[in-house]
C-alpha cells in the first residue's frame, strides 16, 4: 500500500472519531406516569357512628297460596303492583271440578227420586202392614231401602257441597290489602297445594334492611332508637327502632339487621335504597371505608371475610408512585369494606383498576377532564 493510502485511511479514522464525539449520549426512556383513581380515606369509627346502606321493604311479609293443587291460568299482578283486600289475585283452572260438579248434581237429583220412590213404597206397604197383609219382614226390608236411599242423598249432597267448595278455591282471594314483592309462580305452570304464587308485603309500614359487619353487630340491642335516610325523598331523616337482628351471618361476616320507620312517608316504596346511622359507642373501633374495588388479592377469594387480609395501592404524590400495603379487614357490608389495620387517615387508595398496577409503579392522581 502506498505511502499516499496509508495517509488518506488515517485521515478518515480520525473524521469519524471526531463525528462520534459530537454526538449526544442515549437518552433513557422515561415510563409514562399512570393515572389512578385515588379516594383519600378518613377513620369511621373514632366517634361511634357508623352508616350502613340498605333498602326499604315491608315490614310485614307473607305468602300467598292455593290450598288445593291445579294449573295457574291466570296470575295478574306483577312484582311492586298494590292490590286491595277481597281481589281475585290468581286463578286456577276450573275445567275439572266443574264436570265434576255436574256429575254431583246428578248423582243428587238421582239420589233424591230414589229416595222419594222408597218413601211412597213405605207408605203403601206401611198401610197394607196395619191390615195385617204383608209380613213384618217385608216391611223391615223396605224401611232397610228407606233408610238406605237417605243416606245414598246425604252423601250425595256432600259431594256436591264439596266439589262446590273446591271450585271457590280456585280462586285465590287477598285477604287483605298488600303490595307483591315477588312474583313466585308463572302462568300455566301446575302448582301443588300450598306453594307460594306471591310473596306479599301486607300493611303500609316499612322498614329498613342493612348488613351489618360482625363486629358492630353485637353492640347493637333490639328496640334501639336509629335513625334512616332514604336518598330518594331528601336529606331528611327518619326515626326507626331495631325490630330484629341476624342470628345467622347472611353474607360473608355480617348480619342482616331490620329497623322499623316510626312513620312511613307518602312518597316511600319497598325497594329504594335507605341509609341506617347506628351509634355504637365509644366501643366501636377505628377503621376506614373503602370500596371493594380497591382489594388486590394475590389468589382467587371469592370474598373476603372478617379478619383475613388484602392488599390495596397507596398513591405517593410526592414520589409520583404507587406502593402496595397489605390491610387488615374488619367486615363488609354490601360492596363496601371496613379496613382495621394498615391505613391511616390521608392515605390515597387506589380504588380502579388495580389489577394492572404493580408496586413502586409511577403514577399520578387522576383528574375528571375540564
């Protein structure tokens, strides 16, 4: 290679050295922050006072049901119609008992000739006995057909009455004023004697239904003053006493309790949603209310009970990440939770979409757009 060559090579290494000493360093990526949907949690239990959502029903339930068995032909009302004392609520088929009504009847009007038959007979053989004509026995054996033809008419018109009073069973009739609260029973359906068609409440006193954790249950005692809010009709409070509470936990750790309104507004149906404020004390213990929504759980639970454990994210703002912070359930109540342990007040739970976050992942809170 010539001297020349040599030359122009070198003169090219160093081009391209100084090149690659202008370039910028690498930049390295920067993840994006994640929005999180935070609720700042506040302790529930440090003044006593705990509220429960629920609904409103009847305070007063029953069923409605045939006493005989049949085909339902006719079911009227629906779920939350009103229905006044003596209205035909439902109606079997009828088809059967009245042939069989018919068949009756005939047999008494057949009963009722023979009947009249063995009476004349016994007045001419009677007479004809007096005169000494025929024999005693004779006439023993027609009393015997007498005697016999009236209890054939007896019978009869049992049967009749029976088949009469059946046929009145088919239909059933409110024995007084109610609203349905269930609709048991469908159209054509056979229905054996005694099986609900509705369930009914009956009155027009309400009362208020909540679950109840586990540990605020047993500091609660039957006739207890309350108070209810039902959010449909306002803010205005209404005053109800404790008319019963779960002996048998309904779901998960808690227990069902009923407070019964002292007065039942116009406006009030069965179904809408009511609020039950229950103080319990300086007993009650401190622990914050989170949606169920904000649990993470490392296994399938199908749900969660009192005292087992979950994990929930915690947004640091500062740091601009989520950590994961394992807590200590108290009980639930509908599809809110009471955590025990592992919050305190301020802490920013993450309550969406946590099954997509990881701990130490960068995040920020999440704000409605303007």
């Amino acid at each position: 290679m010539s001297k020349q060559s040599r030359r122009g090579i070198a003169i090219s290494l160093v081009v391209v050295l100084l090149s690659a000493c202008d370039r910028p360093p690498p930049t390295t990526a920067v993840p994006p922050l994640k929005s999180v949907k935070v609720l700042a949690v506040a302790p529930t239990g440090e003044t006593g006072a705990r509220s429960f959502s629920g609904v409103l029903a009847p305070a007063e339930t029953t069923r409605l049901a045939f006493s005989i068995s049949g085909r339902l032909v006719d079911v009227p009302l629906r779920e939350g119609e009103r229905f006044s004392a003596g209205t035909v609520v439902a109606r079997l088929d009828d088809l059967d008992i009245s042939r069989e009504i018919t068949s009756a009847r005939a047999r008494l009007s057949a009963a009722r000739s023979r009947l009249a038959e063995a009476e004349n007979n016994y007045s001419r053989q009677k007479t004809l006995a007096d005169r000494g004509l025929v024999a005693r026995a004779t006439l023993d054996q027609i009393v015997r057909e007498r005697d016999t033809a009236g209890a054939d008419l007896k019978v009869a018109q049992t049967d009749l009455q029976i088949a009469q009073d059946r046929l009145t069973k088919t239909r059933l009739v409110a024995a007084r004023a109610g609203v349905v609260t269930r609709l048991v029973a469908k159209q054509y359906e056979e229905v054996a004697a005694g099986a609900a068609v509705y369930e009914v409440g009956s009155g027009e006193s309400l009362e208020a239904e909540v679950l109840v954790p586990e540990q605020i249950v047993t500091l609660l005692k039957l006739g207890a003053p309350v108070d209810v809010r039902v959010p449909g009709l306002g803010d205005e409070t209404i005053a109800a006493t404790i008319a019963e509470i779960g002996a048998v936990a309904d779901s998960g750790n808690a227990f069902r309790v009923k407070a019964r309104l002292a007065a039942t507004p116009p406006a009030a149906r069965s179904g809408m949603t009511a609020v039950l404020a229950l103080d319990v004390g300086a007993e009650a213990q401190t622990s914050f209310d989170i949606p169920t929504s904000a649990l993470a759980f490392e296994k399938i639970v199908t749900r969660p009970g009192a005292g087992s454990e979950a994990r929930v994210y915690v947004l640091d703002e500062q740091a601009q990440r989520v950590g994961k912070r394992t807590v200590r359930i108290a009980g639930l109540y509908g599809n809110r939770v009471l955590v025990a342990d592992g919050l305190e007040s301020g802490d920013l739970v993450v309550i969406a979409g946590v099954a997509f976050l990881d701990d130490g992942m960068p995040a920020r809170r999440w704000s409605p757009p303007e």
